[in-house]
C-alpha cells in the first residue's frame, strides 16, 4: 500500500493500525469531540487522535458564553452559526445528559453589555447599531435604563445609565461539557480515542489524503479532518495549505462567592464576569499575542481582580481561588475556517473560531459534516472556506 507522503517519508512502513476507518479526526476539543460523536451516531467508524487529553485545552479555558461577546459587531456569517448553535444547544446538553448522566448546566442568565457614560454620541450609535441588528435577525434586544438595570443585577459598582440588555442568552459550564462528550464517545464503539498522539505528518496518495502518520504508528482512514484549534496552522503548514490561525492567549480568575450575587453575565468592554448555577463566577479575559505561551501572570491577575471588583465590589470580600490561561485559535476576521482544503482531496478544517469556538460548535460541525458527507448545508458555506480557495 505504497501512500506518499505531505514531507516525503520514504522510511519503512509501521504496520500497526492499519484498519483504515470512515474518518480521522485531529484535535479533541470540543468541535473534535462533537465531530466525533455526531458522525459515528450517524454510523461511521472514526479515530480520534488528541496530542494531549481530550478537552483541557481552549474549550475548557473559556468562558461558555452562548453569543458572541457583542454580537451585532460580527459580520453576518458569524450571527448566522451562532444562531444555529444556540437552536441546537438544548437538545444537545439534554441528550448529553439522558446518555452520560453529567449535566453541562446550560444556564439563561441574560447578558447585559454596558455602555459608557462618558462618550453620549458613541452610546447611541452602538446602541442604534445594536437595535438594527437584533431587528434584522428577529433576535430579542432591549435598551434598557437604571431602574431596570438595578433591579436585574443589583450591586453594580459602575452605576450605568444605559445597557444593552439580551435576555434570552445562556451560559453552559464547558468543562462538564466536555466531560460529558469525552464519556458519551466512550461508549460509542465505532469511536476509537488515541490520546497523548501527537500527528507529526499528514499522509497522502497523488493529493488525496490517506491518514496520518504519529509516534504510535500510521492510522489510516477515507477522509481525514484537522480540528486542532490554534495547533491547525502548525499541521497545515506542511503541506502548504494557506490556513491562517493564530494563538491569542486568554487568561481568567475564578472566585466562589456563593448564588445569588451575580444573576446575569455582564459585559463592558471585551471583559465580562459569568454566573455559573452553584455560585462561581468568573471573570475574563486577557486578550494577548503571545504564540504558544499558557503562562498565567500577576499583571493579568491583578488587572481582572480590578476589574470584577469594580463591576461587582462585593467581590473584594473574596479570594480569587483559581486563575489559568487558554489560547484561542484566532483567525482573520474571528471567521472560523469550515471545508474542505483546497487542492487536496478528503482533508478538511473546522478550526479558527477565536472567542466563538463553545457557541459555534454545534453549528460548526453541522455544516461540516454535511460537506464531508455531500449532503445539503443549512447555512452557505462560502464565507466559511479555508483560505487559498
């Protein structure tokens, strides 16, 4: 079975894994795991191959928020999938649950997004934008002043005269989601999970791809998917793929106030503070060009502390009991890259979704498995293909 290879591997075949399954799958996050489990539920045999563990890397360091972080700033293609992700969502955290008996707390807290005070004329264009976008897309939006805001979240320590009030948004706790996927695929039997394997090259046949090529040997399979989050430059770079994606390293604190004292999510700026059902909050995020450095830093602790305490000065009677660091895999525009490669046959992307990879993942791996499988998209994919088409 004489395959080429993407870097030219001309060494002795290792004749282990031979059995050449529907899919592989590169990358267990939560669209890898997600991929997984939808296609062998369809019936198709796939391996899973995670460098590390499944699910320890940006999908368990975000935050889980179900919306883009002020959505109406986002083109059109992303509203689209996040829209579609959040339909899908309750269906998936109650099958999850029924069949795995974790529960992923898929929490309506609202968010609430506050506008400055100091800049009238840019509160009311954000707010006007905002507006027109919600109308456009028949998505529940409301402007909403103080008596309201104070009787929504109360304890505020900006005091805001206006927000942008989303009711209808949830949070989901993504590290039991992940959980909850990593116990659901182990009970499929046409899911094979090969942790702690990195891929180090991409196996082709003329331009087709026929597996992958790692330390515990070759696994081979009919189509071959990279989702691999900010790691999926790296792999496609090899065979000169074009794929721009990125690491931006995103730090977070975690405190444990107890229930009751934050009731929704609240926005100001790019950072946010998230009520989790049992009394967490956290609060997030760094937003910091680094590479491939998770390392957590005082400065950023410091400057998050700061900030929950102002938005929220009934934290400052509390610790800050955890802070780690995600990277998320950036892309231009915040546009993930869903498809097929262009000039190779059977490979495919679904990676580069940066702070939006928890809220379009259902949507995501959709669209893409109806590609690999040719079948109909509920969304046009073109805004979506993998750069170099």
């Amino acid at each position: 079975m004489p395959l080429g290879t993407s870097g030219g591997y001309t060494g002795p075949f290792l004749w282990i894994n031979i059995a050449v399954s529907d899919f592989i799958v590169i990358g267990g996050g939560i669209i890898g795991m997600l991929s997984s489990y939808t296609l062998a539920c369809k019936g198709f045999s796939v391996k899973l191959i995670e460098s590390q563990r499944c699910g320890q890397e940006a999908s368990w360091a975000g935050g889980g928020i179900v919306s883009p972080l002020n959505p109406w700033d986002y083109p059109s293609s992303i509203t689209k999938l996040a829209s579609l992700s959040q339909r899908s969502y309750p269906l998936l955290v109650e099958q999850l649950l029924d069949r795995t008996g974790i529960d992923s707390e898929l929490y309506q807290t609202g968010m609430m997004t506050i506008l400055p005070d100091d800049d009238d004329l840019s509160s009311r264009q954000v707010t006007e934008k905002a507006l027109t976008w919600a109308n456009q897309y028949d998505i529940e939006l409301e402007s909403v002043e103080p008596f309201f805001i104070d009787q929504c979240q109360p304890g505020l320590g900006l005091h805001p005269q206006q927000c942008l009030w989303l009711p209808r948004v949830c949070n989901v706790r993504n590290p039991r989601l992940l959980s909850a996927l990593k116990k659901a695929i182990s009970q499929r039997p046409l899911i094979s999970v090969h942790e702690n394997t990195p891929v180090t090259e991409l196996l082709f046949e003329q331009r087709k791809a026929q597996g992958v090529l790692t330390k515990a040997g070759k696994f081979y399979a009919d189509k071959t998917l990279v989702t691999s989050g900010a790691w999926s430059h790296q792999l496609l770079n090899t065979i000169g793929a074009g794929v721009k994606i990125w690491p931006i390293r995103g730090q977070m604190l975690l405190y444990r106030p107890g229930p009751e004292l934050l009731n929704t999510i609240v926005l100001y700026g790019n950072r946010y503070l998230i009520p989790r059902k049992d009394g967490h909050i956290l609060v997030g995020s760094t937003l910091e060009n680094v590479g491939f450095d998770k390392t957590t830093t005082e400065q950023a602790c410091a400057e998050l502390k700061a900030f929950a305490e102002s938005m929220l000065p009934a934290l400052a009677d509390y610790p800050v009991i955890q802070q780690w660091a995600g990277l998320r895999p950036a892309s231009p525009a915040g546009i993930p890259q869903i498809g097929p490669i262009h000039g190779y046959e059977n490979l495919f992307i679904n990676a580069g979704h940066y702070r939006n990879g928890v809220v379009l993942a259902p949507g995501s791996v959709q669209i893409l498995i109806d590609q690999m499988l040719g079948q109909p998209t509920s969304l046009d994919c073109g805004p979506y293909q993998p750069l170099g088409h």
